[in-house]
C-alpha cells in the first residue's frame, strides 16, 4: 500500500490530515502532514519529511503539496528525487479522498486518480430544488440542505 505525505503552508497540511481522519476514521495510517512554518529553513523542513518518509514505513509514497512552485514544493521535489515517489501539487480535498480510496493501486494508478480526484472535485453548483422537484408552498428553506 502507498503511503501518503502532504506538505503544505501551515496550517493547510495539518487542516487537511484531520479532514482524512474524519472520513477515513480507521484508515487515516499511513498518511502523514509536515506544515511548512514560514521563518524555518527550507533544510530543516526536508530534513524532517525525510524522517516522515521513513515513518510511512513503505516502499512507494504520493508526495502532495499545495502550489507549484512555492517552497513546499521545492522541498518535495529534492525529496522525492532518487526515491520511488511521486510527487503532485495543486491539492484539494477531493484530490485527498481520493488517494486515500485508492491507496492500495500502483503509484501510477494513484497519481491519475489524484488528478482525476481533483478535477472533478471542481465544478460550478447551481441551486435547484431537490432532485429537481418544484418547490411546494409548504416546504421549510431552513431544512433544504438536509437529506
């Protein structure tokens, strides 16, 4: 199984491992957060996701960052070098829940799921009334976004 690592400007990277753990209460092992702190060296941040690497305990592991191009990246992209890793930035939560579904695929397979994961999870929502029913006189709009 692959494991997992966000690095992300904190506190995004934390904020998004606490949102697996909510979904994925008893399957939130093997993925690992680093919050990359804004006054700490871009050497002290990779010296500890080399420590989360190893943590992961794993022979594959998706590096997930926040921004292509910014710091957290940066560092993934020398940490990931030479390893049997992947790495891919843009992240999102639908991206996340993803990868976490589908950890047990090869790390290709992972990789496409993630982009999928996240550019699905992007879409403009309109409002309409539930299951495209009219709305009825007697219907409550406090209790709409309840199922």
């Amino acid at each position: 199984m692959n494991g997992i690592l966000i690095l992300a400007h904190a506190p995004l990277a934390s904020a998004l491992r606490q949102c697996i753990a909510h979904v994925f209460s008893d399957n939130e092992q093997g993925v690992l957060a680093l919050d990359v702190q804004p006054n700490e060296p871009p050497e002290e941040t990779l010296a500890q996701a080399r420590i989360m690497l190893e943590q992961l305990g794993t022979s594959t592991v998706l590096v997930i960052t926040d921004v292509f191009g910014a710091t957290p990246c940066n560092i993934a992209q020398k940490l990931v070098d030479g390893h049997r890793s992947k790495l891919v930035t843009g992240v999102n939560l639908p991206m996340l829940l993803r990868t976490v579904s589908y950890r047990h695929e090869s790390l290709d397979a992972l990789v496409a799921r993630a982009l999928v994961g996240a550019t699905q999870g992007v879409m403009q929502v309109t409002i309409t009334a539930p299951q495209n029913q009219n709305r009825r006189n007697h219907d409550q709009e406090q209790y709409d976004h309840q199922q």
